[in-house]
C-alpha cells in the first residue's frame, strides 16, 4: 500500500498558542483538508524575530514568547524565527523568511516527513519565500492569495516583480474569490495554473442561537443591535458603522451597536462614538474567540462589513450561518458572498449614509433567520476540499488518494 501524500503548509499566518486568533482561516482550510481526507501535514509558520516577550511589546512580546514548535488543535507546527528589520524589511522579506525556516524544512527531512509538495498561504513573502524553498528543496509547490496580498502589496513593483516569479514556477496558484483569481489571471499565466477555491464556512461552529437568549448571555436587551467584527483598523470601516449608527437615530433611537474586535484604532474609535453621542449605544467588545463569536453574531440583527478592500470576508459566511444577514461594501469577493437580498445588502458608495439605508431597509423588512442559515449553507468546506486534492495530486504527480467524506 503506498504512503499517503504528505505537504507542508507554509504560513506566517498561523494560529500559536499565544496568538490563537492569528490567520485563524488558513488553519480552518487545513483542518476541513485533514478531515476529509487522508494526506498529512505539517505546518513551517516563521515568526519574525524580537529579542523580548516582555507583555509591554504588545505583539512582537507575544511573537516573541511563540514557542519554537508545538501540537496545535493535533498538527505539528514549526515557528522558526527570521529577521524583519525597519525600513528595508518589505523588500529582503521573502529571502529572510525562506532562510529563516531552512533549518526547520532540514529538521523536518531528518524525521522522516518527507514532503511531497508546499502548500503556501499568502503570496507576499510567504508565497515567494515558499518558492525559494521549492526551488532549494526540489519541491513542487502552490500559492493562495488571500486578500491584500494581491489588492495592496502587488501595487508596489518590486514586490509585484516576485510574486510574479513565485506564481509562474508555482504549480498552481488559488484565489479565495474569483477576484483574487482574475488578478492572477491578468498577470498572463496560462487558464489551466490558475483555480478560485473559495473559503468555507464551519456550519457547526457557526450555528444560530436564539437571538432573546444570544442577548441574555450577553447583557443586552431591546433592539435593533448591530455588530461590526473585525481588527480595529482603518479598512474595517468600524468608523462608518458607527457613524451609520448616528444616521439611524431618527428611525432607530434605540438601535445599538457591538464592535467585536481589538487593534490600533480602538481609541480613536472610541472617541468618534463620544463626540457623536453615542458612548451608551456603542459596545466595544475587544477581541472574542472564534468559537464563542456565534452568540455575537445570533444576538444582533444585522452585520455591518465597511470594509475598503477584501479577498473573501469571513466574516460574512460566520455571520449568516448563524442567521444574521449582512450589510456590505461591493469591493473583493464580497459580492460572490452577498448574491440576493436574503444574504443581505450591498452598498456602492463606502459612506455611512449609504451603510444606514442599507442597514434601514433590512430592518424594516428582516428576512427569515433560518432563510440566511440555509443560504449559508451552500458554502461548506466539500467543493474546497475536493479541489485542493485535486490540485495537489496533480502538483506531486500522484493519482493515488482520494477524498475520504465527499
């Protein structure tokens, strides 16, 4: 009986025992893989180097205090550290973060995982860097992009330079949305190199709870409560929800709204709710579990995502496989996301006004809850799943797995 085929994911987004929230979805992916078939991994997720874990250093503490590898949820993770240093960081980043994890690919050689392809996730520098290793080791490998990758960092030349060589010595490059995908497709690699494989959604992690007793748990009462979740950061548009909010107030007085999230922005944010009024409508929550945010998402009525760019929003499948119809910006993969009326809205203009009588007209005429869960529902982890064997099989030149549960 042959081996069963064996991969490397390759990330520095990767959830640690100290960052457990960290590129939560591209761990999701590997685990539905996992599950549904019978390859094997391990996962190189580099870390950048910091000489302290002191908690007064904020994150680079807590990159710092990662530990060099560990069992995470069952899969062995390798966090080798790389040099990330100011100014000149963004451009010697893919060589650094490829040298800084040699050691731990040889590590892993020399136990017996030998590999048969790289499965890198985010194709600046992880994707480069993941084609230097391809290359170094003599490994077939694939890219995804996720996101800003494409839609920020790809605007700078030299950076856009070498994601171009990963992606044409790649073995296949992925889009979690089509968009994503017809970037790639406009940088002339040929039809056949280029697949969409959209992120799933966990139907069961991500279950309704019914909203009077989601509220309970909570603290809250009345309504209409909204919620934006996401990283307190400028391209979220937590400022334009809560501004939304300030428009629905001759409508609404009562309408409130939760903030689930932390980040750099959060004074301010907290600030621009004082100056409008709004100090006792507006929860800020801070950052919550992935597995405890079905209860946020169930409490409110609607989500708000006023985001300026996306690849594909998370966010959004979470929110209305609990029940919860969203409120969305047309930019990214959000309009593969919110295709009819009972998903929810999308808005053309990324202005308040427009998030308000978005987030108006789906109060006025709310859809069924369990109408936007079985919406939800047509985008599980199968096709994903099943297309990324594929596409694997094909990358190590083997015909011989299958998936177990499709």
């Amino acid at each position: 009986m042959s081996k069963p085929l064996r991969f490397l994911l390759f990330s520095s987004l990767y959830p640690s025992s100290v960052r457990p929230g960290h590129g939560i979805f591209v761990e999701t992916r590997l685990r539905e893989l996992l599950g549904a078939s019978d390859v094997q991994a391990k996962v190189i997720a580099p870390v950048p180097w910091f000489y302290s874990s002191d908690p007064k250093h904020g994150v680079h503490g807590l990159m710092a205090a990662t530990p060099r590898r560990e069992q995470w949820h069952g899969i062995d993770v390798l966090h080798p550290r790389y040099p990330l240093p100011p100014k000149v960081g963004m451009h010697i980043a893919p060589l650094s973060l490829a040298l800084g994890a040699v050691p731990a690919v040889r590590r892993l050689l020399a136990e017996g995982f030998d590999f048969d392809l790289i499965d890198a996730h985010y194709f600046y520098p992880d994707g480069v860097a993941a084609g230097l290793l391809a290359q170094w080791f003599g490994k077939p490998f694939v890219v995804t992009a996720r996101g800003s990758d494409l839609n920020l960092i790809a605007n700078y030349p030299l950076p856009r330079r070498m994601m171009q060589w990963a992606a044409r010595r790649s073995h296949g490059v992925i889009g979690v949305s089509q968009a994503l995908a017809d970037i790639l497709s406009g940088w002339g690699l040929d039809a056949s190199q280029v697949h969409t494989m959209r992120n799933g959604v966990d139907l069961q992690r991500f279950s309704p709870v019914p909203p009077a007793q989601a509220r309970q748990r909570l603290g809250l009462d009345g309504g209409p409560i909204l919620i934006s979740v996401g990283h307190l950061v400028e391209l979220k548009g937590h400022h334009l929800a809560i501004e939304a909010l300030a428009a629905l107030s001759d409508q609404h007085p009562a309408a409130r709204l939760l903030i689930v999230g932390d980040g750099t922005e959060r004074s301010r944010l907290e600030a621009l709710a004082r100056d409008l009024g709004l100090t006792g409508r507006v929860r800020f929550a801070g950052a919550v579990p992935n597995q405890e945010l079905a209860v946020w998402y169930s409490a409110a009525d609607l989500l708000i995502l006023a985001s300026s760019r996306e690849g594909w929003a998370n966010v959004l499948l979470e929110s209305m496989a609990c029940g919860t119809p969203v409120v969305a910006t047309r930019v990214g993969g959000n309009a593969e996301v919110v295709a009819c009326h009972t998903a929810g809205r999308l808005i053309e203009a990324r202005e308040a006004a427009s998030i308000a009588e978005a987030a108006s007209s789906l109060l006025g005429s709310p859809p069924d809850r369990m109408d936007v869960r079985r919406y939800a529902e047509q985008f599980s982890w199968q096709a994903t799943s099943a297309a990324q064997l594929d596409l694997f099989r094909r990358a190590a030149g083997r015909s011989n797995f299958t998936l177990q549960n499709v």
